[in-house]
C-alpha cells in the first residue's frame, strides 16, 4: 500500500467526528431488539459463510467515553440507550433491520445491510511504522472493486465497517483510497492478531 493511501486510511477518528453530520441519522423511533438466528448474516448478498461483509455505520457508541464525547455516527436517544446498555462482547442482535454488534473493544455499532461480502482474494498482515501495531491489508475481486470504487465515488464521508464472523473489525471513512478495491483493516491488532485475521480471511474468501 502506497505511504499516501496508507495515511488516507489510517485517518484520525477525529476526521470520523467531523463527517458525522454526513453520518448520523436522529431517527425517533422505538427500538426493537432481540437477537436474532439470521443476524448478522447479508441481505440480498450471497457470500460464502463466515465471509467478510462491508456495512454502512448507521451510528456507533463507544461505552469506555462519556456521552457527550461520542464521536462518529451518532442514534436518537432511544437506540443510543440502547447500544449504552449493550454488553460486549455479547451476540450479534437486529434493531430496526439493522445489525447490533461490537468491535474488538467497547464500541458498539448499528449497521445497515451489507453492500459486499465475500470476494476477498488477498489478506496480508502489515506492520505500522515500526511499532506494535499491525493492520491487515485485504484486496478484493473485480466485483468487489466495482462495488467499493462506486462506493468511494456516492458514498464519501459514510463510514464502511467490515465485519466478520458477527464482530467488526475496521470501521473506515469511504474516500477514494478504495476505488482499487484495496483496504487497510485497523483493529487495534498486535503481530499475531494482524495475521489469524489475514488467515481467516483468506480462508474465508
């Protein structure tokens, strides 16, 4: 991955706080919660079982920050109640035909259906600089760069989450650093993290 592309990807949450207005939706309606068998699986997009899936953040809640210090997406107070009161790592639940799960941390996200899933044909575990932290860089098929390039183009300033196996693992501006059908995953990874996920993912397809 180019060093411009790299910091492009690896851009500041507090770029994520600037673009939220672009992000959020104050929706008002109740929530209806409850986990759900088909949760977390694609809707309307086929891909192989345990596939990687690209969602749309709808909003996300960090429980380890006060909320009047959120930053992203943020829900109308009754689904932001929710996602306050939601345990991780917990089961993946459906909330307003979207789905409720948590990152490898305390943040919790409501995402929309996917637009991707599957498609992967490289995952590489990379080191940052040289520190601890490593971040996985995934490529993926044609249909999967048509899918993200289109996305870098309609849908900038939307945050994607990819998400495996119920659990996400990067949630990252969409800009133009996609349109290769290329992504960095940062996760907050160490060495062997970094590298059972590019496995998983190579497994997975």
């Amino acid at each position: 991955m180019g060093a411009v592309r790299l910091l492009r990807t690896l851009v500041p949450v507090a770029l994520v706080a600037a673009l939220s207005a672009a992000c959020g939706n104050n929706s008002s309606s109740s929530p209806s919660a409850g986990q759900s068998p088909s949760a977390g699986q694609p809707t309307g997009v086929s891909a192989p079982a345990g596939a990687l899936q690209a969602r749309p953040v709808f909003a996300r809640y960090d429980q380890s920050v006060p909320s009047n210090q959120q930053l992203g997406p943020t829900a109308s107070k009754d689904l932001e109640s929710l996602m306050k009161s939601h345990r991780c790592p917990s089961k993946a639940a459906e909330v307003q035909g979207m789905l409720l799960v948590c990152d490898t941390g305390s943040t919790v996200f409501l995402l929309k259906d996917p637009i991707l899933a599957g498609g992967v044909t490289s995952a590489e575990a990379r080191q940052i600089g040289h520190g601890k932290q490593w971040y996985v860089e995934v490529g993926f098929d044609q249909k999967g760069t048509s899918v993200l390039k289109e996305a870098s183009t309609s849908m900038t300033g939307t945050e994607l989450a990819f998400v495996l196996k119920n659990q996400v693992l990067s949630a990252n501006p969409i800009d133009s650093s996609m349109a290769d059908g290329t992504v960095g995953l940062i996760g907050n990874f160490d060495e062997q993290q970094a590298k059972k996920v590019a496995q998983e993912l190579t497994a997975a397809g």
